[in-house]
C-alpha cells in the first residue's frame, strides 16, 4: 500500500473527498479507519455505495488498519487514509501504520480547544499528539481541499500553545 495521505475528517466519505481529494492524489483505494464506522454495516453500506467501483474501499477498526500491509489487493496502490480525529491518527502510527503526511482538514472541538482555521479546533492533547508526530518526521498541515493554501502546523504552533 502506498500511502499518499492520512486525512483527519469526521465526515469520512463525502463531496470534498470524492471530488477533490481523490482525483488530486489518483488515489486507488481509500482506507477509513474507524471503530465506530467499521461496527455500523448500515453506515458502511451508505459510504460503499458512494465511491466509484474503480477505487478499493477498505471500512476497518484501527487495529485492523495496521494489518493492512498484508492486504494484496492493496498492493502498491495509491491510497488515502482517512481518520476521524487526530487521536486516530496518534493511535495508527503508535500501532506501527506509519506515514509521512497528516493533512488535518476537518476536527471538532471541546470546551479546551482553539479553533486554527475554518473547520479545525485543536486543545492541548491534540497539540501534544502533533508535536509527537511531527518529531517523527510526520509532515503536518491544515487544508480543506487541495485548492486552497496549505498551512504548515508548525508555523502555527507557538500560536496555538500560548
């Protein structure tokens, strides 16, 4: 599998996904990494049935994510991970599913969080967790659609810790 990009958003499957970030990336296959979805056939059928036939669609708890590797069918494809949290993301790559871009480009927040662009608010687990990350070497930004003007996280962290 050849991972293009873990994207954060809640939504999962929806238009900015399948119009935009797919044909950006040619994206192959489309991974959804989520306990909750991957326990909820009615919902799995729903996001199934709107993506196109030629793209590989995997709906799978985070443990099972890190088993991916050995999913031939995957094999060298193009594919965008997409999480609901970036507690997800944190989680895939402490289970060993590494990768090198984390685009966050929707996440809620809390009483804690700070919102850092239109549809992201962080609070400080989330800072943490970044941090983390990016001291692996994980390339972190915020953007909606490829479109739009990427942000790096860390031109905004030291805003968003004070």
């Amino acid at each position: 599998m050849n991972i293009l990009l873990v994207r954060v958003d809640d939504r999962f499957i929806h238009g900015q996904i399948l119009e935009s970030w797919i044909p950006f990336l040619k994206a192959q296959s489309v991974v959804v990494a989520n306990d909750a979805l991957a326990s909820d056939h009615f919902q799995k059928t729903i996001m199934s049935m709107a993506i196109p036939d030629r793209i590989t669609l995997r709906i799978v708890t985070l443990d099972e994510a890190t088993c991916l590797g050995q999913d031939t069918e995957l094999d060298n494809k193009r594919t965008l991970v997409i999480v609901s949290s970036i507690k997800d993301a944190y989680v895939l790559f402490s289970k060993g599913f590494h990768f090198f871009k984390l685009n966050i480009g929707n996440n809620k927040g809390s009483q804690s969080s700070r919102q850092v662009s239109y549809s992201v608010w962080v609070d400080p687990d989330d800072i943490q967790m970044i941090k983390e990350l990016m001291g692996h070497g994980v390339d972190v930004s915020l953007q909606s659609v490829p479109r739009e003007r990427v942000i790096d996280m860390k031109s905004i962290m030291s805003l968003v810790m004070s």
